[in-house]
C-alpha cells in the first residue's frame, strides 16, 4: 500500500456505510461496525502501510493498539508518499 491516494481510499470506504447505520437508527450495528473500524481494521490497514514501507516489522503491527502509538507514524501514514 505504497500508493497514498489508495491508502486514503481504503481508510475511508467503510465511513459511508457508517454513516448510513447512524442515520438509519441501527445504534447497535453503529457501535459495534465503529469499534471494529476503530480498533482492527485501521491497525490493520495502517501497520500494512508501515510494514510495506518497511518502517515496522509484521511482528510490531499489534503495537498501534497503544493510545497515541500511530501518532508517532503519522507522517510516514498521512503525508509521505
């Protein structure tokens, strides 16, 4: 996921579909689909990016669970192609 424009396509697919389970009321699909974005599938989607960027090895990814973890990536995630 060397690609940044691809990168930002992958992290934000989900949030339609997010946003469609708030508005429909679905709270409890809401929750459980947000926690599950939040928590597995951006350190999923992010420790890739850092490890096919050879920043992070694959055994380091469980370490973005860390509050403030992915802050210290960043740059490399967001900005850098």
């Amino acid at each position: 996921m060397r690609n940044i424009l691809f990168y930002y396509l992958v992290i934000l697919l989900p949030l339609p579909f997010l946003i469609w389970l708030a508005w429909t009321g679905q709270s409890i699909g809401f929750t459980l689909l947000l926690l599950i974005y939040a928590l597995t599938y951006r350190m999923a989607v992010d420790g890739l990016r850092l490890v096919n960027k050879r920043l992070m090895k694959r055994k380091e990814v469980w370490k973005l669970l860390i509050p403030g973890k992915r802050w210290d990536y960043s740059r490399e995630l967001y900005f850098k192609k």
